[in-house]
C-alpha cells in the first residue's frame, strides 16, 4: 500500500523538484527536497515530510496506520494527540514545546542506541510539563522525572486507542531510565554553577554545538519580546542555566 502511494505522489513531486526522493519507514512515506533553507540568524534547515497513510477504524476512534516492521496495522489517533497538545494557555503550550525541542536534540546526540522514540518524549511531557519555569530547570526536571515514569512503566498514548509506547529495539526500561537520569543530571548540574562559560562547558556534554545554534536561533526573538516588556519565559537555554554571582556583578 505504501509502495503505490509512493510512487502515485513522488513522480508528481518530481515535476515541481526533480531531486525530491522518497523513503518508506516504519509508519510513514518520508519525502526528502534536499534544498536547505538559512533563516534569519544563520539556521539551515532542510525540510521534509512525513506522510502517514491512515485509514479510519469503522467501531472505535483513531486510524489504522501500516506498520511495515511487523508487518500490519496499529492503532493510533494522531489527530487526538495534536488536539491535546494544543488544547492549552499559549505560554505553557510555547514552554513546552521548546522543552520537547531541547529533550529530542539531548537524546538524539546521546550515542548509538537512543534512549526513547520522539512520540514517547513528547508524550512524557504531556504528563509531566504542567506549568512554565525557567527552561533550564525545566529542561533537568522533566529529564529526570521522566526517568522515573520510564522505569516503573512504559508510557501510556496520551489519546488512550493504541497500547503502551515501546521503546526502540534492544533498550530495556532500566536503560532508558538510566540515560534520561544522567542527561538530567548534567543539565541540573549546568543550573547549579555560576558563571555562563562553566554552564557552556557542562551543556556541551549534551548538546555539544549545538548549543550557539540554539543561542542563536532563540537570541533575537528573545529580545524583542524583552523590549516590549513582555515576559522572556522562552528564554535562551544558557542565560537561564546559571546563577550570578557577586563575581557577575550582583
């Protein structure tokens, strides 16, 4: 089924972009433009989409979505999951998704075998993020409460149609709480100290460089929220993950 939507879309693709390729993965048509875009402060990004071919379940709620791994079919009601993660105040639905953002960047860099799928951090943090905080603290809070969640149970879909989320193949509950404990720990750690270049040194054994990209990306709009007078919750992750000092000036 997939095989013939892919080659019914990507042919059409092709007239508008010739280098358009397609990929089938385990849920998904994964469509690739491979044309980078730079935007404002020097971010390139290359866009792509994932397509979930669905088909509605005739006595329940949800979709029937292909999984080719095992193979067959799940269910699953990703229409449910955008409603409930847009279904709130617009700062802690903001808050969180930068939170979401900064998990997935931390686990995606933590080595070979990652801890947890994106739907699983995001998920988590449904349950978990439930007021705004400065985002380094909130950041080390969710990372290490959600070792805790991980370790005594897997994580329950937020839409209740499908089972428990799965961890990827190989990674065991211990595991997977073991490595978001100690990714939080490193962040707690980076709120703990009180100078920028000491908190730039522990973050890097998270984020790597990665981090002046986000600095760079989260700066500006930042800082026009912060001369109109308007609460900076979104703050860029270093200037919230240390403490001044009377050596700051304070």
């Amino acid at each position: 089924m997939l095989e013939s939507f892919r080659d019914w879309i990507l042919p059409q693709l092709r007239e508008f972009d010739p280098s358009a390729t397609c990929e089938i993965s385990k849920r998904a048509l994964l469509f690739e433009f491979h044309q980078p875009l730079t935007f404002e402060g020097g971010i390139v990004v290359d866009p792509s989409v994932d397509l979930i071919i669905g088909l509605d379940r005739r006595d329940a709620p949800g979709l029937w979505i292909p999984n080719t791994e095992r193979p067959g079919w799940d269910p699953s009601d990703p229409q449910r999951h955008t409603e409930l993660f847009v279904d709130t105040a617009q700062d802690l639905r903001v808050h969180r998704a930068r939170v979401i953002r900064l998990a997935k960047v931390a686990i995606k860099n933590d080595g070979e075998h990652k801890a947890m799928c994106s739907f699983n951090i995001e998920a988590l943090a449904l349950q978990l993020i439930t007021e705004t905080d400065p985002i380094a603290q909130a950041l080390a809070r969710f990372l290490i409460e959600a070792s805790a969640e991980i370790a005594a149970a897997l994580t329950n879909d937020p839409a209740g149609v499908s089972g428990p989320i799965k961890l990827p193949d190989g990674i065991t509950q211990d595991y997977a709480a073991q490595r978001l404990e100690q990714i939080g720990t490193i962040v707690h750690a980076s709120v703990e100290v009180q100078s920028e270049p000491e908190a730039r040194r522990i973050l890097e054994g998270v984020f790597g460089p990665q981090i002046e990209e986000m600095r760079e990306q989260e700066a500006k709009p930042i800082d026009a929220r912060m001369r109109r007078g308007r609460s900076a919750i979104g703050a860029p992750l270093l200037s919230t993950s240390y403490r001044p000092g009377r050596s700051d000036g304070v």
